[in-house]
C-alpha cells in the first residue's frame, strides 16, 4: 500500500493563488489530502474555498501568526506518512 500524503498549503488573502493551487493538485495522480491553513485572510478566502472545495480540510487562524506556525498547525491537522509544504 502507497503512503498516505498531506499536500499543506499556507494562505494568506489572495484567492487566485490559491484556486490556482488548488486546481493543479485537484489534477494529480497520486492521492493525497490537502490542508489548507488560512493564516488570518481578511478577504473573502475562507468563504470561498468552503464553498467552492469542499474536500480540502480548512484550518483558519483569526490573525497572521507567521509561515512557520501556520505550517506546524497544517502538519499537526493532518495524519500522513508524507507531508508536502506548499507556499
């Protein structure tokens, strides 16, 4: 049996970078998981990726804690064998 994989993405505003991501990993082979931590946005974000991708696990911060928190929180949320960091 393959290994599990956490794809963790770390978000902060910017939408289209994000639906961009996540629309390339939605096209890979492998399975895998992703963990998006929205580290404290203060657009429209979170509303969207709840709406628009509701498979991808959403973790939310109320205020920007940092890439290295926001990391840690996405890998301590998941449970993989494998763990991606996408920024």
């Amino acid at each position: 049996m393959p290994p599990s994989i956490d794809v963790v993405i770390v978000a902060y505003g910017r939408y289209e970078l994000t639906e961009h991501c996540l629309r390339h990993l939605r096209e890979q082979t492998i399975d895998h998981r992703v963990i998006l931590v929205d580290n404290g946005s203060t657009d429209d974000s979170r509303a969207r990726v709840r709406a628009e991708w509701p498979e991808v696990q959403l973790e939310c911060f109320e205020d920007n804690r940092g890439f290295a928190e926001a990391c840690n929180h996405g890998v301590a949320a998941g449970s993989g064998e494998i763990v991606v960091l996408l920024n």
